[in-house]
C-alpha cells in the first residue's frame, strides 16, 4: 500500500501524462516458474519496468535470503529479490508480443522501504535497489532508474501514446464478459449450501420437545430437516420410522442409511414395523405430512409408535399451503388431532432452495407462502407461450440446445416435469436426436449423480425432489385454470436455480391424444 501511494504521488503530475502502474499482474508464462507474479508493472513514454517489492527485514547469509515480517515470522525466499524481478521481467518480455517487447526500454527494480544500509554486492546494481533512505524520496529514485535502463537501451527511441495504450489492452484487458447462466447457477448452490447449514440450528429446538408440528412452504428445508433429526435421534440409539407418502420421496431418503432408521410409506408403516422385527418405533418422523394428513393414516401411525401419538416422540413436517387447499388435501379435523397433543409448532420461514425471481413468481402466480428469500438473486423465469403443438416441440428442443450447447448445463443437470405421462406428453414428438437423450426417470433414479441423460418426470411423482434446473410443459399459464394450481406450485417449486416454462392452453387437450 505504501509504494501504491508513492506511485499515485509521482505519477500524478501535470508532466506524468502516459504513466501508469499495474499492481499483481499474474504471468501464464514465467521464466522458469509455472506460474508467477509481479508486484508492480510500471509503464509510459520512457519504458516498462518491473517492481519487486520486499516489506519488513531482509537477510542474507550463505547466499540464502530471508525476510521477517511485522510479525516476525520468518519466510526463506527461493531466489533474491533481484533475481525475482529479472525473471519476472523476462517472463512478462515472453507473454507480450514481439512487436510490443521490441519497441520498449525495460528494467526492473527491488524496493525495500523498512531495510536500511544494504552493503554493495556483486549480485546487484546499486541503482535498481530502493532502501529505506530511498523510499523516502521514491520519485527520485525512480528517476534514477528511468535513466539507468534507458542509457543500456540508448537505441530505442520513446514510446508513442498509441504504443502505450496497446501495451495497456495487453497487460490487463477492458472487456465486458457474459456470466453463463451455469456458471451463475454454480453460485447460487454455493449460497443454497451455505443457508441449509444455518436452517440445521432449527433441529436443536426439534430434540428439546417430544413432540413438533414444523411446518413450511416448498423449499424451505423440510426434507434436509427430517434427515437431519434422524441422524441425531438414532444416533441417540432411537430405533426411528422416516414416513411419507411417495414411493419417489421414500427411494430418495432410503440412501441415507442410518443403522436404526426405517425408511418407509406411511400407509406401509405395519410391514415396515414386521420387517424390522419391531413392535413400536420409539420416535417417529413425518416428511411431506400434507399427504397423508386424514384420520385413517394418523390412527395407522399412533399403534406403531411407543406411547402413541398422545405421549409419544414424533416430529410431523408438512407444507403450509396445504392449509388453502394448494398443496394437498387439508383435513381440518386432523390436523387439530394433531394439534391436540400439544406439540411445539415451529415455523420454517426462510425459502433455502428457490432464487428470488421463481420465488417471486410463485408467489405472485398462486398467492403462495414460500418463506422470505434466502437464497438471492437469479436468473430470470423464462417462459414461452404457444398455440401449436409443433411449435411447441421446436420451442422445448430450442430451449434444450440453448441450455446444454450456450450456457453450460450438462444434461443430468436439467429435469422436464409434465402432468401426464411420457407417451401423452409434448416430449414425446421431440425429435430422434433429442429424445435419445431423454431419460424417463422412475422412483429408483430421480436424482442420481452420474446419470447422463435429461430427465423426465411427472410432477406429483418428483414432488419432494429438486434439481438445479426445471423445464415445465404441458400446461397453461399458471393461474389460468384453477383446478392446476397445485400442479403449477409443485413443478415451480423443485427448481433450484432455473426455471423454464413452455404454456399453452389451446392445445393440451390434443397432447392427450
């Protein structure tokens, strides 16, 4: 920072005009190093030079330098500060072209601001090295080394300011880059990551009450949270049921193994009891709750777990829309049973999965609740509208192409969600190339990390599931038809980071045929 500020001073005169500094310009190529770097690249009408800069202590004995930092750490340095700065001069003399290298005087310099009374050496010239007196009055020592390698370089004439701005688009480039949407999708996991991690600290109310009602919208972490409270239950020695009613979802949570966890649908929970030579679980822990929210599936739950649902250890999770009829069938008479117990009732307010434009439009869409943003900005929500079939199918295969070939998304990354099967839906009119790269997705397979193939799903059947990317077709804008906003809210919602959509309403009915 110091020498940037001397720098600035001397380079800020009426007379200076041409001048300018680099600060750790990165070299590809180095002299002999794989890669290397240069404090200070100084440029103008009389030449480049290149600065080395040492702060703190510098030793030498033996030939084997070393500095000492404010700390006084000590660090053995590889080569001399002099040595340093020629090879990184060379280095930067092969990265630029032979039209610019030989039009300008070059040189280097070592700058040692807190080293005073360096002895002469044979090593160095006096003149290329910058002490502590130096330092002090920096402009005219940097004079002084202006003139020192222009008088090794007497031939070379001064650098013309069109040289000097081509030399400048050389050394660091202005240029304006387009981030792919793959690899603003790469941060938005990162920030995913980093929000789930935080949600965790919920868990720790969840094992302080026996029993919980946690409750929240699509993306808020439900799913994350029951696997989590599993661990620290069995880990407890708990011989655990983890219920839901998918057979998608169960697939899903049955590859976290879990020496005394079972896996199983919540209708099935009696064969999953018989199975594992159990006669009541000593806890028990509902994912997706919404769905099996009605008086025959609790009283099923309530005889296979240790003192019942009344005085049991259970943890119910499930989506708070279900409540306004969006997500589910709402049983009100259940979920007061429920109720009843007098469970701990634990919001999930953060959405940790969707960007802010889907969760935006999800909310403006269906009037959802969602949770408040957690995960940040994103792309924007892309959809097409279309009348025809056929282009329909030319709009999805576009879309394929510009996600896959224009911005960097393999194909395990992106997921098609259709209300209808394979065979009813528009994807099965896609073209021979494309559709051999479809992979229609069962329970087994709906998020496997080296599958190589675009998936392809119903929406009820990857409800619970998510992927970084979601293409939805087959359906009319969202909120046009009221007995499909359940559809809408669950295909909207397992999109991670984008969310594509192609509607229609004139032509589903011909989709069907």
């Amino acid at each position: 920072m110091r020498v940037f500020d001397q720098l600035r001073a001397a380079f800020s005169g009426p007379d200076q005009t041409g001048w300018f500094a680099i600060h750790s310009l990165n070299l590809p190529q180095h002299e002999y190093k794989r890669f290397g770097e240069i404090d200070f690249v100084i440029c103008g009408p009389d030449g480049l030079f290149v600065l080395e800069i040492k702060g703190g202590g510098v030793s030498c004995r033996n030939g084997i330098w070393k500095t000492r930092n404010r700390y006084g750490e000590i660090e053995r340095l590889k080569e001399s500060p002099f040595k340093q700065a020629e090879s990184a001069l060379h280095g930067l003399q092969k990265k630029l072209s032979s039209q610019l290298d030989h039009v300008f005087v070059s040189g280097y310099g070592v700058v040692m601001p807190d080293v005073e009374n360096l002895p002469e050496s044979a090593e160095w010239d006096r003149t290329v090295l910058a002490d502590a007196k130096d330092f002090k009055q920096f402009e005219k020592w940097l004079t002084r080394l202006i003139k020192h390698w222009r008088e090794k370089n007497a031939h070379k004439p001064a650098t013309s300011p069109e040289q000097l701005k081509l030399l400048q688009q050389s050394l660091r480039p202005d240029f304006e880059a387009v981030t792919t949407l793959h690899a603003t999708a790469g941060t938005i996991e990162s920030r995913i990551a980093r929000l789930t991690e935080d949600q965790l600290r919920l868990i720790d109310v969840v094992e302080a009450n026996s029993r919980v009602i946690c409750s929240g919208g699509a993306g808020t972490g439900k799913t994350m949270l029951a696997l989590e409270l599993a661990r620290r239950w069995t880990a407890a020695g708990m011989n655990i049921a983890l219920t839901c009613h998918s057979s998608w979802l169960k697939s899903f949570l049955e590859r976290h193994t879990l020496a005394g966890l079972t896996v199983c649908l919540s209708e099935s929970i009696h064969l999953a009891a018989r199975r594992s030579g159990i006669g009541k679980f000593d806890a028990l822990i509902v994912d997706e709750g919404q769905d099996i929210l009605n008086m025959e599936s609790l009283s099923k739950l309530d005889t296979y777990l240790n003192d019942g649902l009344h005085k049991g250890r259970w943890c119910f999770f499930h989506d708070i829309n279900n409540q306004s009829g969006l997500c589910g069938m709402y049983v009100p008479d259940a979920y007061e049973y429920l109720s009843s117990f007098t469970p701990a009732k634990i919001p999930l307010r953060t959405n940790c999965r969707n960007t802010l434009p889907i969760l935006k439009r999800i909310q403006d869409d269906l009037c959802a609740d969602m949770g408040n943003p957690g995960v940040g900005d994103g792309p924007a929500v892309r959809e097409a509208v279309v009348d025809d079939l056929t282009i329909a199918v030319q709009t999805l295969e576009r879309e394929l192409e510009t996600l896959t070939d224009k911005e960097g998304f393999s194909l395990g990354d992106i997921v098609i969600l259709s209300p209808y099967p394979f065979e009813s839906s528009w994807i099965s009119s896609l073209s021979p190339n494309w559709r051999k790269s479809i992979s229609i997705l069962d329970r087994a397979s709906p998020l496997s990390s080296d599958r190589q193939f675009i998936g392809f799903a119903q929406i009820t059947d990857f409800k619970g599931l998510e992927s970084e990317v979601i293409i939805l077709i087959d359906l009319p804008a969202s909120g046009s038809r009221e007995d499909l906003r359940s559809l809408h809210y669950v295909g909207m919602s397992r999109a991670r980071a984008v969310l594509s959509m192609i509607t229609a309403d004139d032509i589903l009915e011909h989709s069907l045929q």
